[in-house]
C-alpha cells in the first residue's frame, strides 16, 4: 500500500522584511508541499511576534504584507490552509496545556532564545522564553507529521518531538511526533556580507540581506558587493563561506545542485559568478515582487482569503483539542 499522504505544517512570522533566506528556506518548501500535504497547513504567526516590543497599529499591516507575500510565491488556498495563528485560539489553549509536559530546563536550552536575550535576560518577556511552546502546539494540534523549515528551526523542532512524546507517555497516545524537514540545498542561507552569519533581518547587515521586495537595482548592488574570499575558484568549501553560500543560491535559483554550479564556472572569475547569481536571484523573485504588488492593496481579499483558512484550521484544532482535554482529564 502506497504511504499516507504527509499533513504538513509550517509558520512564518510577520515581523520585518522577508528575506532570500526565508523564501530559499521555507516558503520554497511550502509551496512544494501543497499538493504532497493532505492537507498542507501554513500559518503567518502573529502570536509570536508580540514576543518582542511591537507596535499594534502595525501587527495587521505586517500580517497582510506576509500573506501576500506568501500569496504571490504561489500559495494557493485552494491547495493548502493558509490562515492567521490568532484566528485560531485553540493555539493558545493548547500552549497552556502542553506547558504541563515542558520544562522550564527545555526552554532555558533554547540557543535561540539565548541568541536573542544576550545579556538582557532579566528584561526578555516570558513570551519570548515560551515561543517554542506556542509553536510546538502550532504544529502538534493539527497533528502534522512534517515541518519544513531552515536549519535555524531545529532545536525547536527537536523540542516539540519531544513535548509530543511525552504527552503520549503522560496521558496515552494522543499526539503525532512531527518529521523535522530542511531543503536539500539552502537550509541556512548566509548574511552576503558576513558569511558566518545567517542571513536574518534582525541580526544581519542591511546590505548583506536581499529581501524578497528589493527591486532589481538593489538586488544587483547586494549581490555585487557579496564579500567572497581571496581565491579565484567558484568551489563550495568550508574556508569559503561567501562562495558556497552563493553557489547554494545560484544552485536553488537554477533547480540544479552545487556541482552543476562549480562545474559551469570552472574557471571563471568571481565576476561573472556574481553576475549569474544576480541573474538568477533577479529571474527568482522579480516575479514574486510584481505579483505582490497585485495583491497587496487589496486588504479585504487578503482578509477573506485568511479568514476561510481559519475556518479549516479551526475544524481540525478543535477535533484535536476535544481528544487533548478528554486525556488531560478536563470537561
Ligand atoms: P521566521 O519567520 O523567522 O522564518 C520563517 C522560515 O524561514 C527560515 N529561515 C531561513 N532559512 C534559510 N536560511 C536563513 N537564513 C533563514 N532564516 C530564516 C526559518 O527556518 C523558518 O522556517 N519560529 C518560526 C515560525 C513558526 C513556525 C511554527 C515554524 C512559528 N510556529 C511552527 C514551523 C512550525 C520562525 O521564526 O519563522
């Protein structure tokens, strides 16, 4: 018999700019996964970004702009459910409950939660320590059984394999133990300008991180500038960050690997390497960027298009739900 088709589930935030990180990273993977999920799930988590200081007047803004972008890389929601996290509230319920089976030593693991803290601990919001918590329960309350991310997601995912597991040892078998899924090529994108830090919004150079809505002249100015090394080869190697991070992103660019990449520029300079992966990055979102630019004015499309994703998702959260509470002995 043939295997069951996977339930995949992933989120995205809506705080900053989307980058070529997340969309090489992530939203790549979603859309692929809409026609192997059944369903395939995607969310833009606004939950989480009340984690960090935030504007409110803002928070819908950055909502639409995701979803949009999301949109215009090709989801479709007559593919897959694609909803906002606070419009179903059986995320909440479900963080609160799974904090039984999650210990306080888990979190306090959490890189990076201990990345984004620094020496501030004191001041951190308790939401902050608890996001893995929020986003194990995103994943387990559809009982997915994928969750393509970047490699950043790991530890968290790791994490909510774990609360599943316990859960299931705790109050008998209930929850699904979800497949961590990274993109074969690109799971951990490079700042261009310093190539030993992941490309980020947050924690990168501005200059070093192609965001999906750059518009052609900036994409070529970033890629331009691209620090590489003091070689000549275009050779994916561990002394080589720059360049490896740029044949990553020609290679996904092009749907071909990295020894297709080294193969065709054998001998070339860095110029024409850095010309063809402008090309490419140009060819891989321009198309996005003008499809966004459709979609984004209209807010009450946008609002609808969530809004029904919500009404899926929340049919499936709260069969889950009404089996987590019966365990847990509620109700
Ligand atoms: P967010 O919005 O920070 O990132 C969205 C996705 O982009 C990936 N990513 C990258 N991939 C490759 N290279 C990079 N430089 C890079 N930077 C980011 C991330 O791994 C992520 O997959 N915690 C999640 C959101 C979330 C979630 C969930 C994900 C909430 N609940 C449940 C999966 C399942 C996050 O911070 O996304």
């Amino acid at each position: 018999m043939a295997d069951p088709k996977p339930i995949i589930f992933s989120g995205i935030q809506p705080t900053g700019s989307k980058h070529l990180g997340n969309f090489i990273g992530a939203i790549r993977q979603y859309v692929e996964g809409q026609d192997r999920g059944e369903p395939a799930i995607f969310c833009v988590v606004d939950l989480h970004s009340i984690s960090v200081p935030y504007d409110p007047g803002d928070l819908r803004e950055r909502v639409l702009d995701t979803a949009a972008i999301l949109l215009a890389a090709g989801l479709d929601p007559e593919r897959c459910i694609f909803f906002r996290q606070s419009d179903v509230r059986e995320h909440t319920e479900m963080t609160w409950l799974l904090s039984a089976v999650t210990s306080h030593g888990d979190l306090d693991r959490m890189t990076q939660f201990k990345e984004k803290v620094g020496k501030a601990r004191e001041l951190a919001s308790a939401a902050l320590f608890y996001y893995p918590v929020l986003m194990a329960s995103d994943v387990l309350v559809y009982r997915a059984t994928e969750v393509p991310v970047g490699e950043d997601q790991r530890q968290h995912v790791e994490l909510m394999r774990e609360i599943a597991r316990r859960f299931n040892a705790r109050f008998g078998d209930t929850l699904v133990v979800p497949e961590l899924v990274l993109p074969e090529v690109g799971a951990r994108i490079m700042d261009l300008q310093e190539p030993e830090r992941k490309m980020s919004t947050t924690g990168g150079t501005e200059q070093g991180t192609v965001l999906v809505l750059d518009d052609e002249k900036t994409i070529r100015k970033k890629v331009g500038s691209a620090v590489t090394d003091s070689g000549r080869e275009v050779r994916a190697a561990p002394d080589k960050p720059g360049v490896t991070n740029l044949i990553d992103i020609l290679a996904v660019a092009r749907g071909t690997g990295r020894a297709e990449i080294e193969r065709e520029f054998d001998g070339a300079g860095y110029g024409d390497f850095k010309k063809a992966v402008a090309d490419g990055v140009v060819d891989l979102l321009g198309p996005v960027r003008e499809r966004y630019e459709e979609l984004r004015p209209d807010e009450a499309a946008l609002e609808a298009t969530l809004a029904a994703g919500a009404e899926k998702a929340r049919e499936i959260a709260a069969a889950t739900m009404v089996d987590v509470r019966a365990r847990m002995g509620f109700g």
